[in-house]
C-alpha cells in the first residue's frame, strides 16, 4: 500500500470525482484509475461504486478512509520531527485563514515573518472559519487563524489573540440611522444580511436575539464581511459588522444597553508535531496577543 495510491483514494472520496481527484494531483484521469486500481488489488476489496457519473465509497472504502488520513498524518508528522531536530525554520507552512482575518489582521504579521524566516514557504489556504477548524481536525493544515468558535473541544485547541468588537450598522438613509436611541425589538423588525447560518458570526448574534426572545427578520445571508457591508451602503438592510470595517458607507446605530464582539485567533491539533516554522509564526501571534494587552 504506496502513498501515491492512499493520496489518490483521499482526493476521490473528497472530491467525489476521478477526473477532480486527478486535477488536485497533478495528474490524468486514467494514471488516478491506475492508482487506485493497485490499491483494490492489494487490499482485495473494492473502495469505490461508480455509477455512470456518480462515485461513492463502498463500506470498505467508508472503512478505510480514516486509517488513510491517518497514515499519513502520522507520516507527516515523522518529518515534521525529525526536520525540527535540525532547529531551522524551513520548508512549507500551511496556514488556513478566513478572507477578512487575512485582509484585515494578518498582513503586517506575514510581512514580518517573511522577513524573518525567508526560507519558509507559506502556502495560505482563505478558508471559512468552520471550514478552517475542520482542516486542522483532519491534519490537513498545521494552523489556522479564524474566528474562534464559542466552544473548542480536544484535540483542537484555541488561542485568543484578537477581541473584535462587533456593531450594528446600516446606511446613513436607513430608518434606524435616523433615531438617536433604538433598541433590540427595534432593530428585530426590520430586514438583515447576516453572516451565513453555518458561521460562528452568527451563531454570536443569533444566541444575543434569541436571548431577549427575538427573531431577527434575516432577508438574506453570506459568508463573506466584505459583501455584507456592501449591501448594508446601499441601504436594503442592517446587520453587524466588525468595528475594524465601519467607515462613511456606514453608520453605528446606537442601540443601549448592547455590547458584542467575537474573539479571533489560532487553532491548532494538539496531537499533531508542529514545524518549526508553525512554532515562529504561533510566537509571532502570542506578541501580538502580549502587545494588545499592555493597550
């Protein structure tokens, strides 16, 4: 059982394709066929079903998937240890990041390691948040920075670096914008653009609502801060924004009594053996977390 053949099998099952599977590896459809072919053979079952355009695992192949994440996790986590032993910061780091964390927090602390540490490759993945949490659950990158989830569990384990205040904006011509004092119930009936259902942006909102015991009336919703904010300026609806986006394409409404934010940072598997590389940008994000707390 070769690794080229076990990183064919894990690219199908994710993709759910031979022709994708082979588009993430470099390689032809008929060379991935091939690959897996080998494996059936050496295991004696068949991991896939493919009727006509359809791939699906077989229970072996269910069976099989997470002994292969596995193998090679544990693999890489052999090189990663024994490259360490050297004490250079080297080789790739891949880190997983959320598009507004990326454009909004991490440029000056990339530009500084970049500097510092010239023979690292970094290979950033722009992920959602939750997707993010999953990629490091998997072993499929060493860190990731996002917003962090109200609750992280083991083996995952996260590390505030940034509290983001959050506020509620709409345009200057909204009718919120127009009273000097508003209040939850307020702002529940008229429409939202809230951050997709499935982050934990707003779950954070949804939970402060459904406290009061509201319902906010969400028209529509999206996972990306920068689309939210362009669509509250043109005055169709309100949401909640980091205060880090607020300029004069939007208002802070001035609700009483309300005080929100999330808290960003990075994850990391704590079964997992980080490279040294890993290691310099986590001491790069702890400064940043040291530095904010002497503000």
């Amino acid at each position: 059982m070769d690794l080229a053949s076990l990183n064919a099998f894990i690219a199908i099952a994710e993709t759910g394709s031979f022709s994708e599977a082979g588009e993430r590896l470099h390689l032809t459809q008929p060379a991935v066929s091939k690959r897996i072919a080998s494996l059936e053979q050496q295991l004696s079952v068949r991991l896939f079903d493919r009727l006509g355009r359809e791939v699906s695992l077989t229970e072996a192949g269910r069976a099989l998937l997470p002994r292969a994440y596995q193998i090679l996790n544990v693999l890489d986590d052999t090189r990663r240890a024994l490259s360490n032993l050297s004490g250079d910061i080297s080789g790739r780091l891949t880190l997983a990041t959320s598009h507004h964390i990326g454009l909004h927090r991490l440029p000056p602390l990339l530009r500084a390691f970049t500097r510092a540490y010239p023979q690292v490759a970094l290979d950033i993945q722009f992920l959602d948040s939750e997707v993010a949490y999953e990629e490091i659950l998997h072993g499929r990158v060493e860190l990731a920075v996002i917003t962090l989830a109200p609750e992280t569990a083991l083996p995952v384990q996260a590390v505030q670096v940034w509290n983001d205040p959050l506020d509620f904006v709409a345009a200057p011509e909204h009718p919120l914008a127009r009273d000097k004092t508003i209040f939850l119930p307020d702002v529940a009936r008229h429409p939202a653009v809230f951050p997709g259902g499935n982050t934990f942006t707003h779950h954070i909102v949804r939970r402060m609502f459904e406290a009061e015991g509201l319902t906010p009336n969400i028209a529509m919703s999206t996972n990306y801060m920068e689309t939210i904010k362009m669509m509250v300026s043109i005055g169709i609806a309100w949401s909640v924004l980091p205060r880090t986006m607020l300029d004069d394409s939007v208002v802070r409404l001035p609700l009483q009594d309300i005080q929100l934010s999330r808290q960003l940072g990075y994850i990391l598997h704590t079964e997992r053996t980080l490279s040294n590389a890993a290691k310099a940008f986590m001491a790069l994000l702890d400064a940043q977390r040291d530095d904010l707390a002497y503000l």
